[in-house]
C-alpha cells in the first residue's frame, strides 16, 4: 500500500501563520460590525476572510502538489479585491459604488475563465523550491491583482496619514511606514526570486509579520478608519425654548463658534414645519451642514462637514437616550446645563469612534484659549478651590480635558468627594 508524501515546507508553515492572523483580523472586523453596525469594518472583514482563505489554499496547494487548488486560490484574490476596494471606497464616501470595479469585475472574469483552461497550472520545482505555480497569461492577469489590492492599501493609509488630527497621528504614522516596508521588502524579493525562486517563502513572510502590525494598530486605535469621510464639528443639544441643555465640541469651525442659543432658536423656528413631518432637516451651508433632529423634548444640532445616513443614525440613538436618561430634568423644565453634563457618557457610546481635531502639535493645549478646552462647571467650580493660582489652574483644566475628555466627571467627582469627607473627619474627632 502506497503513502502519499506530503511536501511540508517553511512556505506552508508561512502561509498557515498568515491563513491564522488574518482569520483572527476577520473576525474582529465582523465582530465589531455586529455591535456597532459601521459597514467598513464589514466589506473589510469579508476581504480578510478571503485573504485567509487564499493563503489556506497556497498552503495545501504546496504541501499536496495539488493544482486544482491552484486554480482556486488564484481565483479567490478575485474577491479580496473587489471587498478592499470597496472598503476603501465606503471609507472615503460611505459608497461602495466606484467606476474601478467595472474593470476589476472584467479582469476577474478573464482569470475565471483561464484557471480552468489546462496548462494554467503546474507542479514543479525550480532553484529548491517545489509546488505549484501559475503559468503563462494565466500568471500575469491572476498577478495583477496583487499590484491592484497593494496600490488601494497604499492609497487608503496614504489618505488616512494625510488627514490624521495630531490625536492619532502617531498612530497614522506606524500604519504608514509598516505598508512602506512592507512594499520594499515585496518589491525587493520579487526581484530576487526572478534570481532564486527559493526566496518565494519571503513575500509570505513579510505578509505574517505585517498583518498582524496592521490589525493591532487599528484595533488598539479604531479612531483611524474613521479621519475619512466626513469630520464631526460640534453637537449641541437644546430644549424647545431654543436653551442650550449640552454640548460637545470636536473640531473648530466657523459655524460652531457662531451657533448659540441666539442663533439656534431663528433656525429652528424656520424648519419647525419639515422637523414636525420628517424629525430630520438638513441645513447646507459654505462651511458644512447643520443637522436638526428633533424628538419628543429636546432638538439636537448636529454640526458635520457633510451629511450621512450613519451620522443621522448615531444622532437618532444618542437623542431618544439623551431623553430617557434626563426624562426627569427635561419634565421640570430644567435649563440648568450642569445637571446635564452626564450627557458626556452618551458621547462616549456613541461617538467615540470620532477623534478630536482641537490639538493641532504636542505644545498647543498650553497656548489653547479658555473657550477650546471646557469642563463640566461643577468640576471647574471645585478645582477653583484647589488651585488658586490662575496659571496654574488653566494649565490642569487644558491637561485634565486633553486626558480624560468626556469620561471625567463622574469619576473626578466621586474622587473629590471622598478627599473631602476625609479631609473634615480629623477635624470632626479633634472637635468631639
């Protein structure tokens, strides 16, 4: 009875580590679209199922000799790219409609076709090398492929470098200069391999060591995938008298800084009629859009550089649990916005993906003007009473927004509070 070898090698063992990190990118993609429904992260999840897939197929090719899974892997590359280019695209400008993929779907249906024409394939080996190969035109139109998906790579971190706010750009600059090696080192190998095809593992390799890269950089910082399409300037929520109750900055702009209670009331008095038929109006001017939803008791201002229907989704969920989690306060007509500052924890939720654009370099939180960098007023009511020094309590009010951001009240409060109690208990003791 015969026994089949197998043709084990460092490129299956390459091919399997990247069919595993990629599987394990994909799924946190996918993941994260079930709980936060953005559809980047599911167009770019199925890309990188099917990248897994591909190199599952090259390494069972290898280690079996097996040509018909020669064809097929050549054929899956066919998906990844029109899932990538499509992540791009809803990156850019929330559409995965794009003139490119006219072509793209033409050369899939040209690699379609030659994979099942014979001679397409071989088992051979070449300089130490043994596996399987594409031959001919077959090679050439499968290869163009790789040279699309890593020009769309290229050009989406390029892009997503260039609009990077100093938040992120640390973070933007990692993203950047791993797809730069990783282009070097694939371009360098390519023209080795024309010398020794037993350098063909290293293009793999540089593959396993800069996925992983990639998809931890963007799952420690998911605030990337987001520099692109639009940029969130300000929110502000108000009641129906046209009283600011809360608000949120992110970016400076021309409109935010003119939007007051002065301004709202005239703008929405001007679209009560459409907000009472449709809840939502959309206000295009020179410098962006203003968004108006409007609910049961509270109107939100949504300031953004262009409209989308997944802006306009976040918006109708932070309204209705804005409403729900102040029902009291708005039902006694409460205009007191410090009662309100919990608000911060819905931005949180809701809007965290969005990073802020008020720091321009390292040193500018400490030339920032008052009006940039605000705190809930209770807090600042009590740091007034730490810090006497006017100096000084500006520059702790800056650091203590730049660090802690909307997440700080509850737990600054807390803090102080049991500082306080503490504080007055020896005095309690000495005075019994």
């Amino acid at each position: 009875m015969s026994h089949m070898m197998l043709n084990f090698s460092i490129d299956v063992v390459i091919d399997f580590i990247c069919f595993a990190v990629l599987l394990f990118g994909s799924i946190f993609a996918l993941k994260t679209y079930r709980t936060s429904n953005i559809r980047t992260y599911f167009y770019w999840g199925l890309s990188l199922i099917c990248m897994a897939s591909f190199f599952a197929l090259d390494g069972f090719a290898i280690m079996f000799l097996n040509t018909v899974l020669g064809r097929i892997e050549a054929v899956v590359i066919f998906p990844v790219t029109i899932f990538f280019i499509i992540t791009v695209n809803y990156a850019l400008r929330e559409s995965y409609n794009t003139v490119i993929l006219i072509p793209i779907f033409s050369l899939g249906a040209v690699v379609c076709y030659l994979a099942f024409q014979p001679g397409m394939v071989a088992v051979t080996t070449i300089d130490g090398f043994t596996g399987v190969i594409w031959v001919g035109l077959f090679d050439i139109f499968a290869s163009l492929f790789f040279y699309i998906l890593s020009f769309y790579i290229v050009f989406w971190i390029l892009k997503i470098w260039l609009n990077a706010p100093f938040e992120i750009k640390r973070e933007a600059t990692i993203l950047l200069v791993s797809i730069i090696i990783l282009a070097i080192i694939v371009g360098i190998t390519n023209i080795l391999i024309t010398l020794n095809w037993a350098l063909l593992w290293s293009v793999n390799l540089s593959f396993a060591i800069i996925f992983p890269l990639i998809i931890f950089i963007i799952r420690k910082e998911p605030k990337l995938l987001f520099v692109l399409p639009f940029t969130p300037y300000k929110i502000i929520v108000s009641n129906r008298k046209g009283v600011i109750l809360f608000e949120h900055l992110w970016a400076k702009s021309k409109i935010g800084e003119t939007l007051s209670s002065r301004f709202l009331t005239p703008l929405q008095q001007q679209t009560q009629e459409k907000l009472k038929t449709t809840g939502l109006v959309n206000i295009h001017l020179k410098e962006g859009i203003i968004l108006f939803y409007e609910s049961e008791k509270i109107t939100v201002s949504f300031i953004i550089s262009q409209s989308s229907k997944f802006l306009v989704d976040l918006v109708e969920k932070f309204s209705l649990e804005f409403e729900e989690k102040f029902k009291k306060l708005l039902e006694e007509s409460c205009e007191d916005a410090s009662q309100f500052e919990a608000a911060s924890e819905l931005i949180v939720k809701h809007f965290s993906m969005f990073p802020s654009r008020l720091i321009d370099e390292e040193k500018e939180p400490l030339f920032l003007s008052k009006d940039v960098y605000t705190i809930p007023p209770e807090i600042e009511a009590k740091l007034r009473r730490v810090l006497q020094n006017e100096e000084e309590f500006e520059l702790v009010k800056c650091e203590i927004q730049r660090s802690f951001g909307e997440q700080l009240a509850s737990e600054f409060l807390a803090l102080y509070k049991e500082l306080t109690e503490e504080s007055e208990q020896p005095e309690e003791e000495e005075t019994d």
